[in-house]
C-alpha cells in the first residue's frame, strides 16, 4: 500500500490577493484573466500602487493549492518546492504543514526570495496573477524526494513549471521515474499563456502521454489549436489516457478512458475564481485514489470548486474540505 495519494512537485509562491477594478489593469498595462511573470521590480511597482488596498496573504502555487487539497480530504500528500530562508519562505513551510503536507524542506533553505504572487480579483470574479518566482524558479532535480514519488499512488505536476529549464527537467524525469514505479501521472496545463507561448516544452513534459489531463476549454482548444470544444476533446485523447476539460459554470466535460462523463455544474453566484481549477484537481484526484469511478469523483470536485468561488483566496479550510467530502463518502 502507497505511503502518498498524491507525490506533487511546483512552485512555491505566496499569493498576495487584491480586490482591483479593470481601470487598475489599464493603468498597470497587466492583461487580464493570465498569469503573467514579472521581475521583483515590476511587482513591487504593482503592490505600490496597491499599497492603500488591504489584502490576504497565504501559501500558493497552482500544485501546492491542489496537493493542500487532498490532504484536507483526508488523503495523504507530498510536495516537492523550492523556498528561500525568509520570511516569506518559513511563512510557506508552517502554512503546508498546517495543511498537513510533507514536503522535502525539512531543515536547510537557501539564501534569496521565496516566490511571490500578486492576485488581482475584478468584479467579474476573475483573477489576473503577476507572479515573482524567485528561488523557485531553480526548481530542480534537487528538490525531488525519489522514495516519497515511488510510494505514491499519483504524481501530479503543474504546466506553470514549463518556464524554467530545470524544472521542465526535473518534471520529465519525475514523470519517467513514476512510470517505471507504476505511479500513475497527472499533469495540468494551468494556464492559456503556458499553451500560448510554451506548447512545445508542456509536449516534452507530457512525453509519450500522461495518465490523467486537467485543462480548461481555452487551454484545450490552444493545445489543439482550434477554437472547437469536439476537435479539442479529441486531440486530448491523444496525449492522455484520460482526462478533464472544465468549462466553469457550464461544467465539465472528462473521458474516462472508454467514454465521455458530463460533469454537471454547482450553480452559485462567483464571488474569485482564484485557485477553482486547482481545487477541482485535488478533489478529482483525492476521488480517483479512493477507487471512485469519474462521476462520482467529478461530482466530489464541481461541488468543491463551485463552493470554492463563493469567496476570496485559492482554498477552503480543513473543516469545510472536510464537510463536503464527507457528503460524497
């Protein structure tokens, strides 16, 4: 029996998330509803324009919000991560492990600046990311814990890693360790910018192709270059052995491997969509490790993501994550 639900490995970033009106996206030139990378020079010059503006601070980064997730399930999670010997990086450390996830800093942190990512949340409940990675744009095979990934059931990574060489490196190695362990890999593109500018290095993290796929309809139809959701779906089936398309309040749509599940949607009223694909991901996944078939797994996560919308920041606490799991048991 595997030690770990879930081996995760991605960046190690503490969101700093604003309530902001499109006219500050005009001013600051960001454009919205991506994530975009900037220098440390660049996002200090956006939180001094935000300085009036309150804000909540916690420990992101697209993987760790979905590894946090499965754990607050009640799985068990590992996270592989790069943070400095700051402030900002101890900050990362107490908050993964409040969330009760291993992870491979257990005592020495180098020098530098741990990750950051400045949030901006507009009325439309949208969210536009300006993200520092600082050290963790090292990110590299010396962050790897290679007993923990063979003793898990899933390897899960981020396509936010594509942007660094040596974390594009470090997840193909992953991937190709958990494979000869018969850990099964999931991957998610995370964002239409990733598909836009870096399709060619998600593909060599993918590989020959990944057990389990997680995208949204604009990255989809990116990856397959066609503005068709059927075209999309099908090109999917080519590089994934299974996987999930979501479409917001619409649902989702997820091939199973032998056919397609419609995933109905959890209608609410979207307050910040931060961290919702995320969520579906860890709720999908915890599913999928507890030996649940797609629709119920599914249900688990639209129920999870849409409860995630109603309010500000990527994740719920432990006891509310707990609720909801407890209604699909």
């Amino acid at each position: 029996m595997a030690t770990y639900d879930i081996y995760g490995i991605g960046n190690a970033l503490v969101d700093m998330e604003y309530e902001v009106n499109t006219q500050d996206l005009g001013i600051l030139g960001i454009d919205k509803g991506v994530m975009t990378l900037v220098d440390e020079a660049q996002q200090q010059s956006i939180m001094e324009h935000l300085r009036e503006r309150s804000h909540q601070r916690g420990s992101g980064g697209s993987a760790a919000n979905s590894v946090i997730a499965v754990s607050q399930f009640g799985g068990r999670a590992f996270y592989s991560c790069k943070v400095a010997n700051d402030e900002l990086g101890h900050f990362y450390m107490r908050d993964l492990s409040v969330g009760g996830v291993d992870t491979n800093h257990h005592s020495h942190k180098e020098p530098g600046h741990t990750g950051r990512c400045v949030v901006l949340v507009t009325p439309d409940s949208d969210r536009t990311m300006c993200t520092f990675l600082g050290i963790s744009g090292g990110l590299s095979r010396a962050e790897l814990v290679e007993e923990a990934l063979r003793d898990s059931r899933w390897f899960y990574t981020e396509g936010y890693l594509v942007t660094s060489d040596s974390a594009r490196e470090l997840v193909i190695e992953a991937r190709q360790i958990a494979e000869s362990a018969g850990v099964k890999t999931a991957f998610s593109l995370s964002d239409p910018n990733m598909v836009k500018f870096f399709k060619d290095g998600l593909m060599e993290m993918i590989g020959p192709g990944v057990d389990l796929l997680f995208a949204n309809e604009l990255e989809a139809m990116g990856m397959a270059e066609s503005d068709d959701l059927e075209q999309a779906a099908d090109y999917l089936r080519g590089i994934a052995r299974q996987f999930v398309i979501t479409r917001g309040p619409k649902g989702a749509l997820a091939w199973d491997g032998e056919r397609f599940v419609e995933i109905d949607p959890v209608p609410v009223e979207a307050v910040d969509t931060v961290g919702a694909g995320d969520m579906f991901a860890g709720a999908f996944l915890h599913g999928l490790s507890r030996g649940w078939d797609f629709a119920r797994a599914g249900a688990l996560a639209s129920r999870a993501s849409a409860t995630l919308v109603t309010r500000l920041g990527p994740r719920l606490d432990a006891a509310e994550t707990r609720a909801i799991g407890a209604q699909f048991a």
